[in-house]
C-alpha cells in the first residue's frame, strides 16, 4: 500500500484555495464497491461527500480536506484508451 501524510502546523495561516494553491490530489480504489463502501464511510463520520459521478473512463467522489482543497477518490478504471481520452 501508499502512505499519505499531513502535517498540522496551528501557527500557520488558513490555507486558501484559489490562483497558486493545489486544486485537488485523487486517490484510487480498485472498484466501485470499495468507493461506494469509502462514500458510505465518510457520510455516516459526518463528512460531506458526493454522489458518484461517472467520468466514462473511471468513477469519482469528492471531499474536501480542512483548508477546503478538493479529495477525489477515484475508481482505477477502465481508464482512458492509449493516447488519451479522444483517441
């Protein structure tokens, strides 16, 4: 498995979205199933999260972390085919 870590740091300004931040990171899960099980999780911990959008390629839901940046976690496929999503 990946590791992600955050840091506090509680003498540091709110962190603001916008021009020169990050827009959001993704995080993939292996299936549906494993999204809908990682939606269902974060609902009933009182975070908001979003309905399952179908991207074609792959599945998304979003969060968003405490500075208010966006957290996809996204399906692994079936993905884009070679050469990107209009080939």
């Amino acid at each position: 498995g990946d590791l992600v870590s955050f840091m506090q740091y509680p003498d540091l300004p709110t962190g603001v979205v916008g021009t020169g931040s990050t827009h959001h990171f993704a995080l993939v899960v292996d299936s549906a199933e494993e999204q809908e099980a990682w939606r269902d999780y974060l609902r009933g911990h009182g975070v908001e999260c979003t309905d399952v959008f179908d991207r074609g390629a792959f599945r998304s839901i979003y969060i968003r972390d405490p500075d208010g940046h966006i957290v996809e976690i996204a399906t692994s496929g079936p993905g884009f085919p070679a050469g990107g999503p209009s080939a």
